[in-house]
C-alpha cells in the first residue's frame, strides 16, 4: 500500500527504515509521536556544531527545523527538511519550505530534500508498530555524489538517532501518569 512519503519521495538516493512495537492504544502511539518535543535533536545538533567548528566552519544560528509536509490522523505524518548537509557550516540556504507543494517543487541543483516519516500499522491486539522512515534525494548530480559520501560517514550514527526516537516515543505512549 502506498503511503504518503512515496508522494514526495518515491525512488530515494538513499533511505533506512527502523520500526518498535508499542503496547499501547493507537490515539497514545499518535500523541507521543505527534508532540511538539518528540523530535528534541538538541543532543544532535550539539555534536554536529562541534563537528562544525572542527572543520573551520560556523554553526548555523538557528538550527533547521522540519515542514510538516503530510498527515492522515492516527496512521502516518511526513515531514521534510532540504539542505546541504554534507557542507559543514558552509552550506548555502534553501529557505524556507511553507509546505508539501513546496517540498516537491523546490528543485534547485546542489541541494538535498530529505523526508522523515512515521507510519501506525496495527502489530496484534492492543499492539502498535511504529515503523520511522528516511528518505533522501539530491537535486543535482553533484549534490548527489556528496550527499552519498556523507552518507556512508553518518549513516550508522542517523540509524541510532531513529532507534533512539523511537524507543522515546514509545516511552511516551506507555507512560501512565
């Protein structure tokens, strides 16, 4: 079944998939995921600055923040970031993408749209799997053979980052106060 990601990346340069099993009721699942502080990439943002500095670069002032691109209630939500990643406080900007219009149409050469998605499918009773998906596509050839070099460096550190989202949203859900 197709789902919404594929409407904004359909063939990706590059993705990964993680998924966790939550025993918790769907509209709970839905919740911790959907909560303004269930993406908290501080501790990531941190590392990457440090990272940054290290390469004679600056920080950016205002780390980059995800669109909302996509949602069908309790069942999957995409959002969607497009940059230059790969260029360590060097990158030029993008601006902003309002939406999933923009997301699609914004094809300027040397840049990145990269799509980060949550999808609920039923596990078993009373059971929830939350499956987390990236996706990437370069806009340019060029931009394509440095994302991918990028991508063998950091590909295990963003698959930690998703298990580790996952394993909190999945704390969330099944928190009972």
């Amino acid at each position: 079944m197709p789902t919404l990601t594929d409407r904004f990346i359909p063939v990706p340069d590059a993705a990964e998939r993680h998924s966790i099993v939550i025993s918790a009721p769907r509209d709970r699942v839905w919740d911790a995921v959907t909560r303004p502080d269930s993406l908290d990439l501080r501790p990531v943002v941190a590392l990457r600055n440090v990272a940054v500095r290290l390469s004679g670069g600056r920080p950016p002032r205002v780390a980059p923040a995800f669109t909302r691109l996509a949602e069908d209630p309790e069942r999957e939500v995409v959002l969607g970031l497009i940059g230059q990643w790969w260029r360590l406080g060097h990158a030029e900007s993008s601006g902003a993408i309002a939406d999933g219009d923009g997301f699609r149409a914004f094809d300027r050469p040397g840049y990145a749209k990269g799509t980060l998605s949550f999808l609920l499918d039923e596990a078993d009773e009373g059971r929830i799997r939350l499956v987390t998906e990236t996706r990437v596509v370069a806009t340019s050839e060029d931009a394509r053979r440095a994302f991918m070099r990028y991508w063998l460096v950091i590909r295990l550190g963003s698959g930690l980052i998703r298990r580790l989202m996952l394993a909190g949203i999945r704390a969330r859900a099944t928190h009972h106060p």
